[in-house]
C-alpha cells in the first residue's frame, strides 16, 4: 500500500455517528467489523488511539446502545488499573453453599467492575475523534468487502454447548446496604440441569446488583429469575427501603456444540474470548483486541485469538461435570475456593497459565474430578 494511500481521508463527506459517512467507498474500506459490542468497540477503541491507519475502519451495528444494558466484571492487578479502567473496585469476595462460606480478601488481585455506559462512553471518546473510522447503524449478514472483516455478532443460544442464563437488579437502598464483600457464587446449589447461584455485586454504600444465574443445559426462564430477585432483595433487606434502577438479563454461552459461520475473524465470545467455565470475559477481549489492532497497524496481519489448550481442556471437564453430574458441584466449587488463597481463586478464574490449571487439580476435591477425567460419571 502507498504512502500516498495512507495518509488519504477516508471521507471525504460528512459523517455523523450512527450514519455512516456520506459519499465513503465501502469497496475502500481496510478493516469492517461487524457488531459494536464489548469485542468490536474493543478493537476500534484499540485502532483509533493510532493516529494514522492503512485505511478506512467500519463499524457496522444495528443496536449501538445494547452494550449500556451490561455490567462486566473482571480481576486485575494495581498495574493494569489504568488500563482495564474499572468503576469499582473491590478486596473482598466470597463463595458459599447454604451452609458454608468460604470469604477471600485478594492481596494482588481486586476484583473490578464496569458498567457498559461507562465503557460505551470511553470507546466512543476515542473513536469518534478519528477521521478514519466509521460507524454505521446497520445489520449485516453477508460477508463485507474489505481487506479485513471481523465478526463480533451474538450466536444464538441453540449453537450454545451450555447456557449461562443470568437476570440482574441494580437498585438504590435509602440507607448503606452493608454488603463487605462480592458475592461471586452465593447459596450455590444443583438443579435438574445445571446450578444456580445468586452473585451480589456492591456498586457503592447505597446500590448493588442482584443477580441469580443458573449454569444449565436449557434455556433458563429469565423472568422466574427476575421474580428470585425480587424476593431475594424483599427478604434480606426487610429493613431498608430501595428502588429499583435498571434490570439486565441474557444468555450467554458456555462453549458451543458446533462451528458457527462468520463473516469474518470471529472476535468476542464468538470468537473464543470468554471461558467457557465461567462467562468471564472482559480482561481477555480488551487485552486480546489491543493485540490485534497491534498487529494490523504493524503488520497489516489479522490474527486470530486461540485460548490455550490447557484452558479448554479444564474448561471441557468442568462443563461435562454440569452436564453429567451438577449435584457434585457446590462441593467441588467450595472446596476448590477454600484450599486456595484469594489470588490462587482469582487467576484460577482467570485461568491465565498453565500452573493455574494444575493448581485446580491440585485443590479440587480427588473423587468427583478423578472421575471426571476419565469420564466415569457414575462413579461420583
């Protein structure tokens, strides 16, 4: 490509955000993602912050607003505060069943919490100010033209090998809430197809969200979890009045049963940026889209994001375990938190390297993963 085709404006029309820009040549364009959520604003965050690009980005997405009804929920070391750029941060978190409770108090690690306006706001800061990229309010399902496409669309739940079902309710107490602690998996307990679990997310001294999430292996009813909600935050907090500020629900993939198409790379969960295990995602697709936009600028290369293989493979037992046997996993998820300190359970969740998978093995209870590995679910 020519110096002269670097440094040329993309536009030379006018460009209003959500309209796409006026007189541009798609035929021109050097990079189009498809999807403006967490992945693909992400990625164009991560293009706009260099001044000059090969060519012109866009951002094709119906819905650009979607992403303010997320929260998203990440550890990270003081390091990375700048980078990952939480709203709150916190030391404390716990696990329990209804009888046991196993609190941590994170030394290296805090768990940090965004909410999605607030990460909307900052990649729209960034890449509205920059004369290459474009976004556009539009669905796409056909493969764009452009030197390279990026697929960062929802899959629906039916390619979904489990289900991650969640319903939250952020409300505003009229007094502290007294909350000291994330309650990462509380009052965990089998169903007939997965395990339900209530997390308790302080956002706060007066707010905090709810929410009951169930790993299964069927769509969960959304609204029957809203409803355990409403009698969760009615029984434990009797005494102090709230109301209720926004509610979010989705179902969210944990793994998939078969290779969906895509337009393009698949980035985003769709593209293997989420555990499987646990739907964290947000520390991986930041870091892994900053890595990608590294590489186009540099190399003019679209890489693709590959999880390790230990990963998946930790990951692979723990689903099958959902799958085959959910009674046995409140012990095994309390026994693993209790035999780990609080940063051993925070990269566990991460699952950053291998020394963290044998660490789990290490912890997790001898019988049920034994089993598990040889696929002998029976015998749990």
């Amino acid at each position: 490509m020519s110096i002269k085709a670097l440094t040329t404006p993309a536009c030379t029309g006018d460009f209003t955000v959500g309209q796409g820009c006026i007189g541009h040549n798609p035929m021109d364009t050097w990079v189009h993602i498809v999807g403006g959520g967490l992945s693909g604003l992400s990625l164009a965050s991560s293009l706009a912050r260099h001044q000059v690009l090969p060519g012109p980005v866009v951002i094709s997405e119906p819905e650009p607003e979607r992403l303010t009804k997320k929260t998203f929920s990440f550890w990270l070391t003081d390091e990375e505060h700048a980078i990952l750029n939480p709203e709150h941060t916190h030391s404390n978190w716990q696990v329990s069943t209804k009888k046991l409770t196993t609190l941590h108090t994170g030394q290296r690690f805090r768990y940090g919490t965004r909410s999605g306006k607030h990460v909307l706001d900052e990649c729209q800061a960034v890449i509205s100010s920059h004369p290459q990229i474009h976004q556009v309010k539009e669905a796409i399902d056909a493969a764009p033209k452009a030197d390279h496409v990026f697929d960062s669309r929802p899959i629906a739940p039916s390619s979904f090998r489990l289900i991650q079902s969640f319903s939250g309710t952020e409300v505003e107490f009229q007094r502290p809430h007294q909350i000291e602690a994330v309650g990462l998996m509380n009052q965990i307990e089998a169903t007939d197809s997965g395990i339900r679990f209530v997390y308790i997310l302080p956002l706060g001294a007066k707010r905090a969200l709810i929410e009951h999430t169930e790993f299964t292996t069927k769509l969960a009813d959304l609204s029957a979890l809203q409803s355990m909600n409403r009698d969760y935050l009615s029984r434990e907090f009797s005494t102090n009045p709230f109301q209720t500020i926004r509610t979010e629900a989705a179902h969210i993939p944990m793994g998939f049963r078969s290779t969906a198409s895509h337009l393009g790379i698949p980035i985003g969960a769709r593209g293997g940026m989420t555990r499987d295990a646990t739907g964290y995602g947000y520390r991986t697709i930041r870091y892994a889209c900053e890595a990608i936009a590294r590489d186009l600028v540099t190399n003019n290369r679209a890489t693709r994001y590959h999880p390790s293989l230990t990963t998946q493979w930790a990951d692979t037992v723990f689903l099958n375990l959902i799958d085959q046997r959910p009674d046995s996993i409140p012990e095994i998820l309390l026994t693993i938190a209790r035999r780990m300190t609080a940063d051993q359970f925070a990269a566990f969740m991460m699952m950053r390297t291998p020394s963290d998978v044998f660490r789990i093995l290490w912890s997790a209870p001898l019988k049920p993963f034994t089993c598990a590995l040889i696929g002998k679910y029976q015998w749990i």
